[in-house]
C-alpha cells in the first residue's frame, strides 16, 4: 500500500497516474490486498485543484476495474487448480448452491453491492464465473458496479481535498476516514443481516429477509 501511494505522489502531475489508477483498479480483483479505493480516493484528493482530472480518472478506473472483474470471472469460469479445491470442501458446496439461487433471482444487484462489502469484489466476481453467469449480463451490471464505485470514490477523495485544498494529504486522510466510516456502517450491518438469517434458518417458520443475499455473498471470500 505504502508502495503504490508513493508511486502516485510521485506520478500526481503527470498523464501516469492514470496508467497507474487502471492498473490497481484492475489488480484489486484478483488481489484483494491490492488498495484501489485508498488509491483512488488519494488521486481524487489531489484532483481537486484541477490536476489530475476527475474525468480521466474516472475513466481509468471504470475501465481498469471492469477488465479485473471480468478477468476474475474467467478465472472462477475456467476453474483452475485453486478454484477446485477450494469447491472440493464441503462447506464451499453449501455456499455455491446458496449463491447459485441468490444470482438467479438477483445476480445483478449481487455484483453491484458486492464492491461496496470488504471482500465483496473478489467473492462475488469469481463466484459468478464458478456459477457461469452468463457472460453478457456479467459485463452490464459489473459496469453499472465499477461506475457506482469510481463516482463514490472520487467524490469522497473531491469533498476531502476541497475543504482541505491547500493542504492535500490533510484531504487524503478525511476522504480515507469517511471511507472508512461508510465501510464500516456496511459491515455492521451485514453482520447484523448474517445474525438475522443465521437465527431465520433455525426457525423455519420465521421470515425470510431478501437482503439476506448480501452475507452470502461475502461468505464465499
């Protein structure tokens, strides 16, 4: 992470660091350790006194993320070694069949929301392929997703380095920290909706919820 935010202090003025905003953006998938959003947010921060541009890098980062989507996609399609030892295991078997039904009904809304769930990107996208969703769909609404993502990251990277504009990492570290703060509200309530379910399945007459779908989904990291 240190890494990679240097190269973009260092690259902040320059036509690079879009090569470099598509380049994490596309790695992030695969590599869930890889700091796209952090990445991001930081650029974006930097971007509010005109250089970079917010367009270009919103550009890179749609782009970027789409291809490392759907690179993860076939990755979980073409099952390779790891993918099928990973299936091989029983509690895996268990979640697949219950994410095969969750993408049937709503795959779609699954890969949108699922880049906003800490290792949702990398669970949702290769458990698409495991599951061949079909290709098409895949695509559409993992673009929606990744132009949900970018706008949401380079806004929260904008408002920190325009209430901070002459000192930009002050406006790094605010944009960071309400990324951070939306995060966690998420995974909290995630991990509330997994009790709510958890407690739903012992009690079969109980209702069940239809977001239910979004610990599932994350379960499969």
């Amino acid at each position: 992470m240190d890494l990679a935010l240097d190269i973009l202090r260092t690259t902040v003025e320059s036509p690079w660091v879009y090569l470099l905003v598509f380049v994490i953006a596309g790695m992030d998938s695969l590599f869930p350790i890889v700091p796209s959003e952090t990445v991001l947010i930081t650029a974006a921060a930097y971007a509010a006194a005109g250089i970079p541009s917010p367009l270009g890098l919103l550009l890179a980062a749609v782009v970027g993320a789409l291809i490392g989507d759907f690179a993860a996609h076939l990755v979980g399609r073409g099952g390779g070694s790891l993918v099928q030892r990973w299936t091989r295991s029983s509690r895996a078997k268990r979640l697949l069949a219950h994410t095969e039904e969750i993408f049937a009904r709503r795959g779609g809304v699954v890969l949108i929301a699922g880049r906003f769930i800490p290792g949702g990107r990398t669970a949702t996208t290769l458990s698409s392929g495991i599951l061949k969703y079909p290709r098409t769909r895949f695509l559409i609404f993992d673009a929606l997703g990744c132009l949900a993502w970018a706008i949401y990251s380079i806004g929260v990277g904008l408002l920190g380095g325009v209430l901070f504009e002459d000192q930009p990492l002050l406006g790094v570290g605010l944009g960071i920290g309400i990324a951070l703060a939306i995060t966690g509200v998420a995974e909290l309530t995630r991990r509330l909706l997994a009790r709510r379910k958890a407690r739903a399945d012992q009690d079969p007459a109980a209702h069940r919820d239809p977001a239910d779908w979004t610990a599932a989904a994350v379960d499969v990291a």
